[in-house]
C-alpha cells in the first residue's frame, strides 16, 4: 500500500505501530521544517497524517502547510473534537479528521489519488515575450506565478496575445536569463481603463529536462526560504 507522511511535532506517532503491519513504509517527521522540506521536494504527496500538539503550534504549522500546497488532504489525528478543532477544520478545507486506524483508512480510500504534480509559487520576475526568437519583442510583464508547468504573466501589451499562440519567453533571474517555450491556454483583459494591466496563462512546452529543473529548483529554493524562515 502507500506511503504515509507523518507528522507529530511531540514524537508520539500514535498509530505509528498499527501503520507498519499494513502500509509498505511510514515517513514520520517531528520537526516542521524537515516535513515542509520534503513536501517541497515531494509535491505529489497524496495526503499528511497530522497528529497534533498544542494549538497554537498547530495553527502555525498548518498554516505554513497550507501556503504551501492548499490541495493537499490533511487527516487529523484526534481523540474527540472541541471548539477549537471545529475551527481548525473551518479554516483549513482540506483538513479531515479521524480517531482511530479503521478511520483513517476509510479516509484514505475516498481522497482523490490526483495530487498535485508540482510546486508554484507567487514570484514577480520580469520576462520579454516573443512569437518567434529571431524577430523582435512583442511585450514584457511581470511573470506572478511560476511551475515548472507554466506561467501567468501580467503585462500592458495584450493587443497581439491570443490563445493558442506559441511564445517563446526570455526570462530574468538575478544576473541571467533563461528561455522557455509555451502556449497561451487563458488571457485576463484588463477590468478597466484606469487599470490597463492584464495578463495571460501559459503551459510550458517543449522544456528541457536541465531548464525544468532548472526552474524546480529556483521555485523550490524559494518556497523553502519563504515558508521556513518565519517558523
């Protein structure tokens, strides 16, 4: 069978033994920052056992858990259920909770075993986009959301963007560029004429193995320093 990501910030991994007679190997993690690590290193991770510690911690962890990845089904280790658990579960959709190892496995069998493919994260890099690489530039944006899958990028130069069409994207890091390929899948016109910023979705195509994990690991070393840093 799976799998499990375990997370038990007091080390008690309560259903730890009962686990091991049914499942082929269980991950536990006793410390945030090395379970957000290998979500970040393991996006399809198709769900975390969380058992919790004390609530504050928990509110925190679950947080930065969810930033990360807020697809990601949580089931909730507990005994019973108080106002503050009601509210944990309100606030975090994805959150399920179960009492016992007959629950949980019930609760696995009804997740969905689609799970995200891999990291995006919220990123204003700057690009130039063009229909092909030897002709000139047709507009530049702020690219706002990066995967290794694909982009969105917001820019005034809409005019000549439609779906469909096949860009080519020279996109600035730091003191480099990098080039990536892909087509336009959605366009967001600008709401108005006092704000003439639009932008459009781009699915990468034709990506490299070294350019895609070259961006894997721009995106992870950022998502690594935003999520863990405020811990």
């Amino acid at each position: 069978m799976d799998n499990i990501t375990y997370f038990s910030k007091d080390g008690k991994f309560s259903l730890k033994k009962n686990l091991q007679e049914s499942y082929a190997s269980i991950l536990p993690f006793d410390d945030i920052k090395k379970l957000l690590t290998h979500l970040i290193n393991v996006p399809d991770t198709p769900y975390l056992l969380f058992e919790p510690s004390n609530l504050a911690d928990d509110h925190k962890f679950l947080e930065a858990i969810f930033n990360l990845n807020n697809m990601l089904p949580i089931i909730f280790l507990c005994n019973q259920h108080s106002c503050e658990t009601e509210n944990i579960i309100k606030k975090y959709s994805t959150i399920q909770t179960c009492k016992n190892l007959t629950e949980f496995e019930e609760l696995v069998t009804q997740i969905d075993q689609n799970p995200r493919k891999s990291n995006r994260v919220n990123w204003p890099l700057t690009a130039k986009f063009f229909k092909d690489p030897q002709r000139p530039v047709m507009g530049k944006g702020n690219i706002t959301s990066l995967s290794i899958g694909g982009l969105f990028i917001k820019t005034q130069n809409l005019e000549d963007v439609d779906l469909d069409d096949r860009l080519y994207f020279d996109i600035a890091f730091m003191d480099f560029t990098f080039l990536v390929e892909g087509v336009v899948i959605a366009i967001t016109p600008a709401k108005d004429s006092n704000n003439n910023i639009g932008g459009f979705a781009v699915r990468f195509e034709n990506i490299s193995e070294p350019t895609k994990k070259y961006i894997l690991n721009l995106i992870n070393h950022k998502l690594i320093n935003m999520l863990i840093n405020d811990l």
